[in-house]
C-alpha cells in the first residue's frame, strides 16, 4: 500500500530545488502567488453595467490550476481584499494544515497577508478551490477556480471542457451584487439562490463542437445553494468520475444528472447533433428546460462512431471495502422554516428556537448548533467510520467531508461510488463509510453556504 508519506517523498524527489543546498535554494523562485482582490467582469448582457466580484489573480472563475497526478502545488496566496481569507481545496485528500479552513485548520488570512500552500496531488481528477472564511459571502463574490488533476493516461478525447455553473443573485437594475449575505430567509430557507445563471463567468455559455467530436465535460457546482438538475441534448454521454473519483464503470447518462453545491461530475460526451444544429447541456427546473450551455454544430468531425468509453484508472487509497468493526455514529439534522427544531444548544446554552432565530441560528446537528471544541466522530487512523445521516428538515442539504472521501452505504449493504459530498433531501435518511486513513481535523458541513453559516458545521477528527 502506497501511504501519503510515501507521495509526499514521489513530490520531493521530483521537485529539485530542495535537494539543493541551502545558498542555492534562497535563489530558487518563490512561490506564484495566487492573489484574492477585487475586480469587475462583464457578467450580465453587455447593456448592463461591469459587475464588482471578487477574484482569484482578478478573475472569475479564478485561474484553472492544472497539475499531474503527484505533482506538488505550491501557491502564495496573497489577501488584498478588504476582510480576511483561505484557501480550500475542495475534494483533495491532501495534509490536514493545507485544507485551509480558517479557524480550524489554519488562522485566516488577514488583509495584506499571505499564506503559502503547498501540498502532492494523490489522486486524479476533477476538483475546485474556493474562499473558506466567511464563505457564503466570499464564493458568492465569485472565490473560486477549478482544480484540475491529471491522470498519467489520460481518456481518449478530443477536448477538455471545465465548466463551473454557478447562480449570482444580481441587482437586477445595477448588475451588483446583492450585498446581504446573511438573510433571514435565506438561511432558514434554501439558502442564498441567484438570478442570474452563469457557466465560467458567462450567462449563455455556446462552444462549437464538430459532429461526433468527443468531449470530457468536467462539471462543477460553485453555487451557493442552487442544486443543478441536467441532461444532455444532441449528445451522448457517459458519467465517468463523480466528486473527482473514477466511477468503476462509466455510466450512461439517460435522465437527469444531479449536481448540488460542491458536487463535480466528469462526463464524456459525444456530439450526435448534425452540422448547424445545436446540441445543449441543459438545466432541468420546474419541469423547465432552459440551455446552460449550447454546443453550436460547426462541421463533421472526422472519427464516426466509437465504442463506449473505458473507465478512467482508479485512484489509489480507495480500501474502504467493508464496514466490519466500523465504528457508528448518527447525525441528526434538524431546523429550519417548517422544520422539527424546539430547542438547541448554541455556544454551550440552551436555546429555545425564537432565541436561535434572533441570533440568526437555525440548524442543529444532533442538537447542536455549529462548530464546537468536540468533534462528531474522534477515531483513530485506519478506522472505518458508518455515518448515518438523518435529514428531519424540510430542505435539501449538501454535506461535504473534507479530506475523506466516502461510499454511501446502500439499504442492501452495498456500496456506492467514492464522493466527498452527498445531496440529502428532507426527510431521508442515508448512509456514509469511509476509511479515516487521512489524520486531522476534517470540517464536515452543509455546502448550501447560508445552512453552514446558521449551524450546519461540525468536525471530525481522525489521529
Ligand atoms: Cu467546498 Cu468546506 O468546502
Ligand atoms: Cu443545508
């Protein structure tokens, strides 16, 4: 078995500057920097004004970080925004003090500061980073980039699309962005959703495709809170990596796909449309079907027909294969409007739900409202972990594990595809494994921002 000391010295051996000794080093290039500042982009139709976002290097989405599967990342991030910051990289099983939650993992990032990120790559594939500091407003001001992991042999494809969907909440006159990042409604609610759907930054994404062109799509959630329901039109595809990880068997997709916030998708299409057609990734709302994005039919590609794609290589580290000897724990999530929620406690207290509402607190987990000093779950290395979670609200929550990826653990016994956040809906009931083999504390929260800001946090520790 391959451990994450072992990467970490794959990572040192192919970076040569710390083999060289001290004098030469110091010459070395620093880090690139990856710097969080305020920007405007023209987000909304060209009639409307620049929006002011918040970017990475100024842009939005902030800049594609690509890198071999075991290669080292090594950024600076730079603060200049105007309140403090971190960097998450969301879905990498990487060391703990690199995860970059603020106040958990690492103290956040004050203005003018910087922090340098450095960490292997274990496993291919596709993942994002994004601002984890006061985050409903941070990614809602447009933090985040994709983080793209190679595999050594990559699929046979034609191209390579990353695709970031995300839903901005404008001020429909002025084109801003609406600056109350901690409504009432919002968080007792869905949580913050947009007017204004965008793909990469751009309200009616079209790229032009040639008839059977085959395309890798590399699907991200950046919303807040909007869950993306899709399909394909004029395209067949096949699912082939979920939250980053190979799917052992690449599936058709025949309905809809599901993304909720922090969810990725690895697709790989085939344009079956015919020259000046259009083929879409569409969104599916409300019995809807609106364009995300439009695949314009340009020209015939020259390769016809091709068989169904192979699996991507598996990742490694994947041991979870059994739950004997599992160690079990349940999570309660309650509150919310309409919800079960009478009493909580919040900061050691005992609150009645009223209290909570004027401390605009609404979600407990087992009980309890947001993050304190004593983890969910504190196993030790190499345990294996059963998280049953029950969902007594009446909304949809995305709970996202840092650090860990699990398998929900089916009614039967069977396990599912490795993910690093699981979509629940009110009222259900599911269940996580997964090998704790990466030690530190593990934020595990609800990526609907607003929930995770109103309660929906806890932590788990793995020594
Ligand atoms: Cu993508 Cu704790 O976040
Ligand atoms: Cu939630």
């Amino acid at each position: 078995m391959t451990t994450r000391r072992d990467f970490l010295m794959q990572g040192m051996a192919a970076t040569a500057t710390l083999a060289l000794p001290r004098q030469l080093r110091a010459a070395a290039p620093e880090f690139q920097s990856l710097e969080a500042r305020a920007a405007s982009v023209q987000l909304a139709p060209a009639s409307y004004p620049e929006t002011e976002i918040w970017g990475y290097d100024g842009k939005m989405p902030g800049p594609e970080l690509r890198l071999a599967q075991g290669a080292r990342l090594q950024r600076s991030f730079v603060n200049r925004l105007p309140q403090a910051s971190s960097v998450h990289w969301h879905g990498m099983r990487i060391d703990n003090a690199m995860d970059g939650v603020a106040g958990l993992t690492q103290p956040a990032v004050e203005p003018g500061q910087n922090f340098d990120y450095d960490f292997v790559a274990p496993d291919a594939g596709t993942y994002w980073y994004h601002a984890h500091n006061r985050s409903t407003e941070q990614v809602a001001r447009g933090l985040y980039g994709a983080l793209i992991v190679e595999e050594s042999t990559p699929p046979d494809v034609d191209r390579d699309e990353v695709l970031i969907l995300d839903d901005w909440l404008l001020n429909p006159e002025t084109a801003q962005i609406d600056p109350d990042f901690t409504s009432l409604h919002d968080r007792s609610h869905a949580g913050r959703r947009g007017n204004f759907i965008a793909t990469n930054g751009i309200h009616h994404l079209s790229l032009d495709v040639r008839q059977h062109e085959r395309m890798r799509l590399r699907l991200v959630n950046a919303a807040n809170a909007r869950i993306f329901v899709l399909a394909l039109k004029g395209m067949d595809g096949w699912t082939v990596a979920l939250d980053g990880m190979p799917l052992a068997r690449p599936e058709p997709v025949t309905d809809a796909l599901i993304l909720g916030p922090g969810q990725r998708a690895d697709l790989i299409v085939d344009v079956t449309a015919a020259p000046g057609e259009l083929a879409h990734l569409v969104r599916l709302e409300n019995e809807d079907a609106s364009s995300q994005v439009a695949f314009p039919v340009t020209a015939k590609a020259s390769a016809t027909h091709r068989a169904a794609p192979d699996p991507l290589p598996p990742n490694p580290r994947m041991e979870l294969t059994g739950l004997d000897g599992a160690r079990t724990t349940r999570l309660d999530m309650q509150g919310g409007a309409m919800g079960t929620l009478d009493t909580a406690i919040l900061n050691g207290e005992k609150k009645s739900f009223r209290e909570l509402v004027e401390a605009n607190q609404f979600w407990s987990f087992n009980g309890t409202v947001g993050m304190t000093d004593v983890p969910l779950i504190d196993v030790s290395q190499g345990e294996t972990v059963k998280l049953q979670i029950y969902n007594d609200t009446s909304f949809p929550h995305a709970m996202h594990l840092h650090g860990l990826h699990f398998r929900e653990i089916g009614e039967d016994g069977g396990l599912g595809p490795l993910r690093d956040t699981i979509l629940m809906f009110g009222g259900q009931t599911r269940s996580i494994g997964f090998a704790a083999d990466n030690p530190g504390d593990w934020l595990f929260h609800c990526h609907m921002l607003s929930h995770a800001s109103s309660g929906m946090m806890t932590w788990i520790k793995v020594t």
